[in-house]
C-alpha cells in the first residue's frame, strides 16, 4: 500500500498527519486514508475535520504568466466533534468519493502536458478556530468516457496539444472553474475545416455533457453559438466514435466550412 503524508503543527501545538492509501484516483471513485491528530499541549476540543478537495485554476483576465489561484470546490466532513487531552492521540480513517467534476491530469497513468494541480486539504475546526493543513497534490485519472472522446477525435485525425484549468462555471457544472481540453486537426476529413478545438466535460455519474468549441474567439462562458456545440452522453461510454464524428460535422457546417 501507497501512503503520501501530510503534516501540519496546529494550534495549541497539535500536530495532524494526513497518509493517504493512495494519490492515484478517479472521478467518482474513493479516496481512502487517516488522519492522526496527536501532540496536544494543553486539553483541546476539536469541532469538526474535514477533507478538502482544491484545484490551481488560472484566470485568463490577468494575463497569461500570472500565477494561478487555489480554490476549494468539495469538503467531505470526516469526523465531528471530539475532546483532545493533552498528550494523547486520535487517529480518524476515511474514505470519501472524489466529486464527479473532478478535472483529470492524467490519461493512462500518463500526466498530461499543462501542468494542471489538483489536491486535498485536511481541515481542523479548533476551539472556534480553523486550521488548514498543506496540500497533498493528486493524480486523477480520465474516466471511459474522457478516454472514449479523447480516441475518438484521435481517429478523425486531431492531436492533443495541452489541458488547463480556467476560472468559471459553465451551465450545468456546479464548481467554480471548468477545465480546457485542446486538440488541433492534423489529418482526416477535418483538418481544412476546424483548426483548434477546445473541449469542456461537465461530468455526472449517469450522463456527461460534451462541449465543443471550434476555433472560438468568445469565451465559453459567453461563446460564439455557431463554434460551438454541446451534447450528452453515458458516462460509462466506451466508443462515442460515430457521435463525436456527427457533432463534428453539425459544428462545421454552424461555422459555414
């Protein structure tokens, strides 16, 4: 069994170890570990500890070298309030469903170009007071139905270039960013008509919302409708091939190529 750690010495010198089983994940799936709370120097009454789930997002409006921001989009509580005394320790064992909407970074244990970050957080609610524990950085892992997108634009002749975080909520997603899958056609039928393509997963556990946006100027959150399509389907997909390849000529002739 894998364990990465995080540790942090709080308030009234208690120190919270975090050990996750394991930094490899997928949406929808479990993330298993304990969190050790020991070291008190004093009695201590802890209110509540929570598991956070954060994302380093960038914000396009502040230009393209600025520093991305972190932000919190999922808690699980793992454990409510307990009595601390001094000196003792008291270990708490979770597991927690990684939220759906989770972006991935990772395609077949391959990390992806744009150094995209995703983490969790341990959360002590103390004596009225809240403490937040250093981040532990995740691997998450493309689901079927990324996957399934992701071969089939391959096989109509698009290359992955590089996936990034932007801030926003586009309809339908209920966290503060959505991330941006860009490929560029290469090859195929669709390489004189669709140069860039920008691809948005809003991601739930029976159906998943593709978005499509070719060679778009406009944001996506206020996009040019004629570079833009957006359809729905089983999360479990496996072969969206046909599906993909009809949205694709829908949005072309949107866009009079």
């Amino acid at each position: 069994m894998v364990f990465s750690k995080l540790k942090a010495i709080l308030g009234s010198g208690i120190q919270v170890d975090t050990l996750l089983h394991e930094k490899h994940v997928v949406p929808g799936g479990v993330l298993k570990g304990e969190v050790r709370i020991s070291g008190a120097e004093v009695d201590a009454s802890v209110e509540s500890v929570e598991i956070e789930f954060t994302a380093l997002v960038e914000d396009d409006s502040k230009g393209e070298d600025a520093a991305g921001s972190v932000h919190d989009y999922f808690k699980a509580e793992i454990s409510g309030k307990f009595d601390l005394t001094k000196g003792t320790a008291h270990p708490i064992t979770f597991e927690v469903q990684v939220p759906w909407e989770t972006p991935f970074n990772n395609v077949d244990v391959r990390p992806l170009v744009g150094g995209m970050k995703l983490g969790v957080s341990t959360h002590l609610a103390l004596d009225q007071a809240l403490d937040k524990g250093d981040l532990d950085w995740l691997a998450v892992e493309a689901l079927p139905v990324h996957k399934a997108v992701w071969e089939a634009l391959e096989a109509l002749g698009f290359a992955f270039q590089e996936t990034d975080l932007e801030l926003g909520t586009i309809q339908g997603a209920t966290v503060p960013f959505y991330q941006e899958v860009e490929f560029w056609a290469t090859e195929g039928e669709f390489h004189e008509r669709i140069r860039e393509l920008e691809v948005v997963f809003v991601v739930g556990e029976a159906n998943t919302d593709v978005v499509f946006a070719a060679d778009n100027s406009a944001e996506l959150l206020a996009p040019d409708l004629n570079s833009t399509i957006r359809f729905s389907v089983p999360t479990a997909s496996t072969d969206v091939l046909e599906t993909v390849k009809a949205q694709l000529t829908q949005l072309a002739a949107q866009k009079g190529v």
